[in-house]
C-alpha cells in the first residue's frame, strides 16, 4: 500500500527544516571538534521494541534535506508487526551529516511508530471490521501532517485534517446558536452552497431524534458523543441507516472492546492515538 501517494512533502519539507535548525543552531559543536570533515560511517537502524513502525519514508527525507549524497536502504515495511531487534534500515555517508540528522529523523520516526502501533492495537482489541478507528485535531502543533499519516500506517483513518475540510458542529456551536433546531434551519440555507461534508454532535437520543425528524438531506454524519452502550444500541436502531454514525468521547485502550460486537456504527474517534501515545524505542547505531 502506498501510504506516501498524498502526502505532502512540500509542507514537510517545511517543518523538518525549522526542526534541524531549531536542533543545530550555529553548528553540531560536538561533531565538529571530534569527527573529521571527511569521515564516512556506516550505521543501522534498530528496532528495539516490538511494534508498527511508520515514517521511513520521513526518515530518509530528513537525511536528504541536509546531504543528498547518504544512501539509505529500507529493509522493513511500514505498517505491519515487526519484532524487537528487527533491522529496519542501513545508512552510508558522511559522519558528521549522519550525526547532524540522526537526532530530528529519529524523533519523526519514533513518534510516527507509536501512533502507528497505538492504532494497531485498538484496532486488535476492537476486533470489529464494520467499525474503522479515526483520529482527532488533538495532534502536536505543527506535527499533524506526520501524525495523521502514522494514524493511517496503523491501520486507521483520518476524521478531518483542520477546521477548513469539513464542517463539524459541536455541542459549543449549537449552544451559541439556541439549539439544535436553530442549526438545522442554518444548514438548509447553506447546504446547497458548500460540497462539504456535515457533521453534527449529539449528546442524548432526544437530540438524535431532532436531527431524524429534521435534518435529512442536510448531514452526512451524526456524532454520538458519551453514548453508554444501552443508549447507543437504541441509537442504531432509532437511526435505520439514515446517517453515518460515530461514537466520540473517552475512547481508548481501557474500553474499546466493548464495542466490539456493535453493528451500525461507522466510525470511533479517538484523540488517545495522538494526545497520549508513547514513542517506539528505535536507535541508530554506528557500526565499525
């Protein structure tokens, strides 16, 4: 699968600049004293955890925005189980350059890892093919294009990228609009001038109802926030397969898998695979 086909390298590009200056600064004081210009090192990258690994890719981009002339050869695939102390890559080239970016691609890769394998396993424990897990926008600032692609490596899907692709009305939205019914009346006037897709949240079946009996033809998806499972089961059936619908709110490792016989449900967004994930342990090691 090709994971790259959309991603955008010229905004990367971007971001990973500002990181190797933010890291370098005025030079790499360390290399410079004690590694010769000329020195040329071989290195590997080592897996030292078991886990889904992300951003090789990403990784070898790093290394080409500081010397063009390092050869990297991938020998992993991302996006499937990989076994602590797998060898997921080979370097060659210049010493110094080697050292200057090993610090920022590893901390790409190694993030990117984590959200990958925290997917992963969600989705493991969900254990239910009707139901695809999605991220959130509670992404690191300025990380989010590296995060949502991780999410996707994993095996989940991406729920919006920013406030711009998709119109998304939650519970602070309807409340400064007067409630629900306010803001069915607001999408009927505007729903033929945008090719956007809508969602709105709901937070009790009585508000479901209101978005049944009125908002047909007007929202795509319908976002069941803190449903227990009771209430989500009645949710369904109350629904018919009218919108699509997405269960929001406290999701995570902990509790999943109680929705692992659920049929009806389109989507579990979840901000657990970007806000509280813990790094791959991955390390490059010089080899003589």
């Amino acid at each position: 699968m090709d994971y790259y086909k959309y991603f955008n390298f010229w905004s990367a590009e971007k971001i990973i600049k500002q990181a190797i200056k933010e890291d370098v600064g005025k030079g790499d004081a360390t290399s410079n004293l004690f590694i010769n210009r000329n020195s040329v090192s071989k290195a590997e990258l080592l897996l030292k955890e078991k886990g889904i690994v992300a951003g090789l890719e990403v990784f070898k981009f790093v290394f080409s925005l500081i010397d063009k002339d390092i050869k990297i050869k991938c020998l992993a695939k991302e996006g499937i189980p990989l076994k602590k102390g797998t060898i997921l890559a080979k370097l060659q080239g210049n010493t110094r350059n080697l050292l200057l970016g090993e610090r920022v691609a590893l901390n790409i890769l190694q993030r990117m890892s984590g959200i990958a394998s925290s997917v992963h396993y969600l989705t493991t424990k969900l254990n239910n093919k009707t139901i695809k897990v999605i991220d959130t926008r509670k992404t690191t600032p300025n990380f989010r294009l590296f995060e949502k692609l991780a999410v996707k490596i994993g095996g989940g899907g991406n729920h919006r990228f920013g406030l711009y692709d998709m119109i998304l009305i939650k519970d602070n939205h309807i409340e400064a609009n007067g409630g629900i019914e306010n803001v069915l009346k607001k999408i009927r006037k505007i729903r033929k001038k945008t090719e956007l897709k809508i969602e709105i949240e709901v937070k009790n079946l009585e508000e479901l109802k209101i978005i049944l009996d009125s908002g047909k033809g007007l929202v795509d998806i319908v976002m069941l926030d803190n449903f227990s499972v009771k209430d989500l089961r009645k949710a369904i059936l109350m629904n018919k397969q009218s919108f699509r619908l997405e269960i929001s709110g406290g999701v995570d490792k902990s509790n999943i898998s109680k929705y692992s016989k659920i049929i009806g449900v389109d989507y579990i967004s979840t901000g657990s695979v970007t806000h509280s994930v813990k790094s791959i342990d991955i390390a490059l090691n010089f080899i003589t």
